[in-house]
C-alpha cells in the first residue's frame, strides 16, 4: 500500500515537470531576461564578467539568502557537535613527512589562488564562493598534513561576522544612495576590465569570500575536532 | 568534442553507478568524487568556468573529506 502511494505522488510529480518542461523548446535560447543580461551589464554594472554581474549586481538579494542558509548549516552543525565531549590530551598521529612538507609548501599558493579568485572575480571566473571553498580546502590540507594546527577560533568568527555585516551596510548604503533596490551602485564604476572598477562588486565579492571560506573551514574544523 | 564529451558523460556513469554498488564506503566516496571532477571538467567544456570551479573545490576536496572523516567515525564497511 505504501509503495503504491509513492509510486502514484511520485508519477504527479513527473507529470508536473513534464508539462512545465515540454512548454520549453529544446536547445532554443527563449530567456529574454538572459539577452538584457548579456547587452546591458557592462553600462549598468561596469564588471567585464557577466555572471558576477548577474550573482552580485541584479540578483544581490538572493545571494544574501544564500549567505544566511550557509551560516545556518554552519550553526547547526555547530550546535549538533556541541553536545559531545571533547577528548582531552590526546596527541595526534604525526602525518608522513611527504603530506606535512607538500602541504607547508602549498598552503600559502592555495590560500594566495583563493584569494586572487575572490579578489579578480569580476573580470575573470571565479568569485566569492569559488575562492571561500578553495581557501578553505587550503585549510583541509593544514588540518591532514600539519596535525595539532588548529585555526584560530576568535579571528575566524571575527572575519565571518565582519563579511556578512560588510554586506549588509553595503547594500542597505546601495538602498539609501544609489538607487531603488538593494545592493545598487553609489561608488564610481571606474575604467572598465581594470581591477577597481565595477563599484561596489568588488567589495561584496571580497566580504562573501572572507565570509564563506571561514565558515567551510569552520565546518571542517568541528568536523576534524577529536570528539569521543 | 563531443567524442570527449560522451566518454566524459560514459565515465561519470559508470562512476556514478560503482559508488552506489560499493560495499566498501571509502571507495563509494571516492567514485562519487570522480564524478564530481567528471562533472566539473564537463562544465568548463560547456564554457561554465565559474561552476565547474565551485564544483570541482566544494564537490571534489570539502564534500570528500566530511565523508571520509563521518566513515572515520562510524563504520567503513556497509552491511
């Protein structure tokens, strides 16, 4: 009975995307909202990458919702965790000399790649969630190769609060000056495909990267936390 | 290009269907990376750069490690 039940809401469902889908022409590019991304971004937001344009300029708020879901993760794992005990004075396996001394040598090449994504993402692919997760899987690697190495707690929640409230002011300043909506535009666009240009871009881009990589690297490290 | 482009998809198959049949956990996670780098390398074929690198540093490296550390805690092998 039960299976029947499910095989039943679950042929509605396909019914559903099926009938929504077949209105879609196949391979045919119907988006209009897609073609006044495509000509206008470069007069309205002045970055040379149109996909920051799109994720920062004209869809700012929804990526201020993506922000507060991952915070949410992060606080729910933290509140999960939180009940088991922490193992004292247990001393960590050593890695093997090849992990600790590659991962001496590549932390800071990853961390500087992380942030030039985060730093350059409105002129090149990339940007604040792209460069978060790669520093952050720098700090994996400090977690597996140099074992007792821990971040520093309070300047990681201190970074993570600074980028999500440099967000908020940005675009609650973009609301009161610039124009009608959050996160418009009130600094200069400057020359475009230089690195300052683009406003206010580069600043929410730079805030979301602190933002993201402290909060995967925290996750991480409640995850690597020795628990019993 | 589109030889490359249905091994790829062929490739992300296969891997996808081995880390759902494997019994060992570790080697389950490690398909279900191929096919987050399979997914990834065919993202920035399709001219997506800014996908396939989200994909490739949160699919690949932080979603791999959380599994291996949740196996490290719990069991290796599926029943």
């Amino acid at each position: 009975m039960k299976k029947i039940i499910v095989i039943v809401l679950l042929s509605i469902i396909a019914l559903g995307i099926f009938a929504s889908l077949q209105q879609i022409p196949f391979g045919k590019s119907k988006s209009k909202v897609g073609k006044y991304y495509l000509q206008n971004s470069k007069e309205e937001t002045g970055a040379s990458n149109v996909v920051t344009s799109v994720v920062v300029g004209y869809r700012g708020f929804d990526t201020l919702g993506e922000i507060t879901v991952l915070f949410l993760a992060t606080i729910g794992l933290g509140a999960v965790l939180a009940t088991f005990k922490k193992k004292e004075n247990g001393q960590p396996e050593k890695a093997s000399l090849i992990l600790t001394t590659g991962c001496r040598f590549l932390f800071p090449l990853i961390l500087l790649f992380g942030s030039y994504i985060f730093i350059f993402g409105h002129l090149s692919p990339g940007g604040g969630f792209q460069g978060g997760a790669v520093i952050a899987s720098a700090f994996l690697l400090i977690y597996l190769g140099c074992r007792g190495k821990r971040v520093n707690k309070v300047g990681s929640s201190v970074l993570e609060s600074l980028g999500g409230l440099v967000f908020i002011v940005l675009g609650l300043v973009g609301l009161t000056l610039g124009g009608h909506y959050y996160l418009s535009n009130f600094l200069p666009k400057g020359e475009y495909n230089t690195l300052f240009s683009a406003g206010i871009i580069p600043l929410i881009y730079i805030a979301i990267g602190l933002k993201v990589g402290s909060e995967l690297s925290g996750i991480i490290d409640l995850m690597m936390e020795e628990t019993r | 290009m589109i030889i490359i482009v249905s091994l790829l998809v062929l490739m992300m198959f296969v891997s996808a269907i081995a880390a759902l049949l494997f019994k060992d956990l570790i080697s389950a996670v490690i398909a279900a990376c191929m096919v987050s780098l399979i997914a990834a390398i065919l993202f920035y074929l399709l001219q997506a750069p800014d996908v396939a690198m989200a994909e490739a540093s949160i699919g690949a490296a932080l979603v791999t490690a959380v599994f291996i550390i949740a196996i490290k805690r719990t069991k290796r092998y599926e029943e």
